[in-house]
C-alpha cells in the first residue's frame, strides 16, 4: 500500500461562512482524488463542528477573533488578551504543522494570518521541503485598498520568498489581480487562474427539510449572515407591501445574524402566507434544486452556487468594509451570469418586489459558455497530484 499524503489547510477566520466552506469544499474534493490522502483543517470557526466532514478530513479548531468596527481584533469567546490569544492560535498552527507533517500545506486569503500568526510555520515548512500554497478567492478587494493592506501587513516577501504557488480561484474575465494590481506582475510565473469551485447538492437532505415550503422558492441568502440585515429587510419589506408576489420565499438568516435582528425578522416573516425562514443549513447546497433564483449579497461560495446550479440571481451587493461583492457582481453581470441590484440605502419595497416577481423568468447562468469557469476543483486535483500522489520512496523520505 502507498504511503500516505497528508494535506494541511489553514483559513484563519473566525466570522462568516466563506473561508471554512471553501476549504471544505477543496477537502473533500481532494480525499476523494487520492485515496491515501488525509486532510487536516486548521480554523478558527466556532462553528466549524456543524458541518459533516467526509472520512480522512478532520480538522482542529483555534481560538477564535473577531474584527471591531476600528480595525483592532479581540477574542471571540475567551475573556483574556488579544496578544495571548494570538501568540495560542500561532503555537497550535506551529505545533499541529510539525507534528502532522504536510506534503502541501494550503493557506487561504491571508498570506500571514492574523498578525504574522502563520509566518513561523511558513519558515519551518518551507525548511522540511513542504509544498507552500497561497489561495486566494477570485476577488479580494479594491485594488488600491488590497494593496494598502498588503504593504501595511508587510506581505510581500512571503509572496516572493516563501509561497511557491499562488491559486487565484477564479478566472482573469472576472479579476486579474496580475493586471489590476501591478505589484502582483513579478509574481506572475507562481500565480494559476484555477475557475470557480463546483458545488453539488449533497447526498443527505437539508438539516431543515421539514421547514422548507411545499412549492419551488425563492431562495434568499445572506452567508453568514453578520452583514445581511439590510437584505433580508428590504425583501420582507417587498413580501409586506405586495402580498400578491406569485413566489414564496425561503429566507436563510446565517448563523451569525445579530440575534434581535433575526428574531424581528422571524417575527415579520410569520405574518407573511408566503415567507418562510430557517437560521442556517450545514447542508446549504441542498437548498438550490428547488430553487426558482436566488437572491444574495453575492460572496464568492453563495457565487460558485449559483453558477453549478444554474440558478438566475439577483445580487445585491455590500460596498463596506469591502468592494469585493461589488466587483464581482459588476464583472459577473457584465458576462451575463448575474443581474445586479445596488443598495442607494433607500431600499424601495416596490423596487425589490418587482425583481422578485421577474426572477424566475430571468435567463440562467451559462457557465459552460466560459471554457474552465467551474473547472476550479479539478484544476487543484492536477496542480496538487505532484505533492499528493508521489511516488511512495519520496513520500516516505518527507514523512
């Protein structure tokens, strides 16, 4: 029998639903690649244990931080310092990487972590010949902005000296990070377009099948739901003042929606005949089959969802902290996969109503008119197959 691979993801967020659905996703597609491959997950979700993980993924958890609205960072859920906090996570990244020892270690969106948290892992991998790849979602922000926070963030020298490869998980029509950030040109020899990462509907039914309405939905989604009340208002709002909408709709709050916000929202959405509304689904991608469109803010999984299922979208995009929903929502409509929607901050109930009523008539996405635009999974298969399928004598030279 080969001896085994071993894969190290790290995705160092702690709010929202992005990060850790990604890896996930690009886990389980490679566990069932490489038979002998195990896959540990390094997160700093405090939901990540909602999910199911398929056999040879697991993951460790490290203590979560959440970003003020000033920028500074402090502990989730333990009353202690910020800097004890991170110097933890940092030792737990440390120690876990030495002792699993990666072929490929994959790290996602933030090339140090938080704080440089990541940098002595970096170091220490590198040394032992690990395979060191930076994954980045198709989108990251405004240029200029990006750049700021690189150069802030000192990132540069661990894109040049210790990261071999860089995966942007999308493709240049939508951002081309090599043209629109000049910085990024001499990095150009390590940075691959992988396309957007399919998604399928899973094997076990939605965790709230039994809630779920009887007919075909609109499917209204926020993530993770920390930055989507503005959406979900402005939709029951439409629902509110023209009950004649022929389409019911299924609204998914996410798990980390401001709790007297979602419970208003709960409490408006039972007064309506065709609302219906659930918190969070673990089983999110079971939701999309019976759905007529899908309404959303337009992240990058909630995106790849509606390209694999093919499901006409109206996106509504944030614009802060960050410009990365508008870009891509912008760049998408352009392609004629999305339709965009702006939030002015007025909101119209009448605006919204009558994209809902049209919807469902709305042409669906066409992902197979962009050669490569869901080939994101199997792009990483074939990039990773050297590091994760070697020849059994060099496997076992690493391990």
């Amino acid at each position: 029998m080969d001896s085994p691979a071993r894969l190290l993801i790290f995705s160092h967020d702690s709010f929202g639903l992005g990060h850790l659905r990604r890896c996930r996703a690009i886990a389980h597609h490679l566990v069932e690649q490489f038979p002998h491959l195990s896959v540990l997950i390094l997160s700093g979700s405090p939901i990540i244990g909602s999910f199911d993980f398929k056999s040879r993924v697991d993951f460790v958890r490290v203590p979560g931080v959440i970003k003020l609205r000033n920028g500074d960072y402090t502990p989730l859920q333990l009353h202690i310092d910020i800097e004890q906090t991170l110097d933890i996570r940092a030792s737990i990244i440390q120690h876990t990487a030495d002792i699993f020892d990666p072929h490929l270690f994959l790290v996602d969106k933030e090339p140090l972590g938080l704080r440089g948290e990541v940098l002595d892992t970096l170091t220490l991998l590198k040394e032992r010949g690990t395979r060191l790849v930076l994954g980045l979602r198709d989108v990251m922000d405004e240029p200029r902005s990006l750049l700021h926070e690189w150069r802030r963030k000192n990132v540069w020298p661990a894109l040049h000296d210790l990261y071999d490869e860089i995966w942007v998980y999308g493709l240049p029509q939508i951002f081309d990070p090599l043209t629109e950030l000049p910085s990024m040109l001499p990095l150009a020899r390590k940075t691959v377009f992988t396309g957007y990462l399919r998604r399928s509907a899973p094997t076990a039914p939605p965790q709230n099948e039994h809630e779920l309405p009887a007919e075909p939905y609109i499917l209204v989604t926020t993530g993770g739901g920390g930055d989507g009340e503005d959406l979900i208002d402005w939709v029951l709002s439409a629902y509110e003042a023209d009950p004649g909408i022929p389409y019911p709709a299924l609204l998914v709050f996410g798990p980390f929606m401001n709790l007297e916000r979602r419970l208003a929202f709960q409490d408006r959405a039972a007064r309506l005949d065709k609302v219906h509304a659930i918190t969070f689904d673990a089983r999110f991608e079971g939701l999309l089959p019976r759905a007529l469109g899908v309404v959303a803010m337009g992240g990058y999984n909630t995106f790849c969802e509606i390209l694999s299922f093919g499901k006409p979208a109206l996106i509504v995009p944030r614009t802060a902290p960050r410009q990365e929903q508008f870009l891509r929502a912008a760049r998408a409509e352009r392609l004629g996969l999305v339709r965009m929607l702006a939030d002015d901050g007025a909101r119209s109930p009448g605006e919204m109503a009558e994209q809902l009523r049209a919807l469902p008539s709305w042409p669906a996405p066409n992902a197979a008119a962009i050669p490569g635009l869901l080939g994101g999974l199997d792009r990483i298969s074939a990039l990773s197959r050297r590091w994760l399928e070697p020849a059994p004598a060099v496997l076992t030279a690493h391990g």
